[in-house]
C-alpha cells in the first residue's frame, strides 16, 4: 500500500511541476508575443513615414523645380526630340 501511495505522490509532485514549467513558459511567451507585436506596430508607423516622405520627394513639381533650378535643364526643342516606334515581338 505504501509503494501504491508513494509512487502516486511522484506521479503527483511531477505533473505539478511539469504544470508550474508550462504556464512559465508560456507566459514568458505571451511576453515575447507582445514585445514583438509592439515592434512591429512601430515599424508599421515608420512604413508609414517612409511612404509619405517618398513620395514628397518624388512629387513631379518638386523634381521639375530641381531639375531647372539647380540643373540648369529645360525642355528640348521642338526639333531635339525624336518619336520611335517600337517593332512588334516576334
């Protein structure tokens, strides 16, 4: 009878410290889940600021003031510029 109970208080001790393991593990987890997904919020917001500063530098006015003003460029000619057709692929 004593071996019966002593072997059933192993049984017991262990599947509470295997249970005590597994909620540790996954609350520190959980930890790492929101850690994470408070990184990724913040480099969604960057994307975001990435986007819009994109295309404020790629606004055709602003390139065109750019391109006279610092670059010295204007438009050809009306003569300059040659009109292509491209062929049909074969």
């Amino acid at each position: 009878m004593a071996r019966i109970l002593l072997t059933l208080l192993l049984v017991t001790v262990g599947s509470a410290l295997f249970t005590v393991d597994a909620n540790h593990r996954a609350r520190r987890l959980f930890v790492e889940l929101e850690r994470e997904q408070a990184r990724m919020r913040q480099l969604e917001v960057e994307w975001g600021q990435l986007q819009l500063e994109q295309s404020t530098w790629a606004n055709h006015a602003r390139v065109e003031k750019i391109a006279r003003e610092k670059l010295q460029m204007k438009p050809p000619a009306p003569g300059q510029v040659l009109s292509l057709e491209g062929r049909p692929a074969s």
